[in-house]
C-alpha cells in the first residue's frame, strides 16, 4: 500500500520515477522512449559505435541528471561516429547514409535538414564541446528532449 501511494505521489507530480518491491526509486523515463530504448538492439558492423549507444541507453536510465547529460554526450558521440562510417568527410557520410535509410526525395530532404540542426545543436550547445562560449543545457527535461531527439534520427 505504502509502495502505491508513494507511485500515485510520483504520477501526480509528473515525476519519472518508480517504487519498486525491494524499496529502491527507479526513474523510468519518458515512456514514449522508455520502449524504444527498451526494444533497441545495436548490432552494427562498428563495435565502438555499438559500445556508445549502449552506454547512451545505460546512463539515460539513470535518475541522476549529471549521468543522463553524459548519456547525451555518448550519444552525440555515436552520431558523430556514425556520420563517418561511410567516408572520412562527415557531410558526404552522412548523407550516404541518410539517402540509404529514405528514399522519398521531400521526405529525406526533411530528414537531412534534421541532421544537419542536431549537427549544429551539439556544436553550439555544451554536449560535445566545453568551449566557454558553448550554452549549458541545464533542465534534465532538456536533456530528455535532445536525448529523444536525437535517438530517434539515429
């Protein structure tokens, strides 16, 4: 019973946490992501990059905001990778990749022009870079949106 209301209290509250039987708080996040996350198998030929979204999917899970921006750096880091897997130039990679992945033209315009805005978030935005003049992300709830964001694109 004491389990129930402290889960009603979290759910109330909007909080992405969960009581569980042995009496630790778990966060169980979005649940829109939760799933995916969940279900995602990282299975590419490129053993580094299977090993960063592994890591980016671990540390989303953690309740500590801290661990989950570094959850968002991993995986700005696999996107970053990825980019590369096709040619050493990024931009070309990428596209080869994308075109791979879409083949509607309007579509995978779209499509392009979202990699090419999380390109510029994580250069512009203190996730890949600690530059001074980088902006902090400091709501968790940002974190989660990039987070998604970007997980989906990749």
């Amino acid at each position: 019973e004491y389990r129930d209301r402290i889960n009603r209290l979290f759910r109330r509250n909007r909080l992405s946490y969960k009581l569980t039987k042995d009496g630790k708080v778990i966060r169980i996040g979005p649940p829109v992501l939760k799933d995916v996350l969940e279900r995602a198998e990282f299975c590419t030929e490129d053993k580094t990059l299977n090993a960063l979204l592994e890591a980016a999917r671990e540390k989303f899970a953690d309740p500590n905001p801290d661990i989950r921006r570094d959850a968002l750096e991993k995986l700005w880091d696999a996107w970053e990778r990825l980019k590369t897997l096709e040619s050493g130039d990024k931009k070309t990679s990428a596209q080869k990749i994308l075109q791979s992945a879409v083949s509607e033209p309007t579509l995978l315009d779209k499509i392009s022009a979202e990699a090419r805005e999380l390109t510029k978030i994580g250069n512009e935005f203190r996730i890949r870079h600690s530059e001074t003049d980088k902006v902090e992300i400091t709501e968790a709830e940002h974190i989660d949106y990039l987070f998604h964001r970007l997980f989906a694109l990749v």
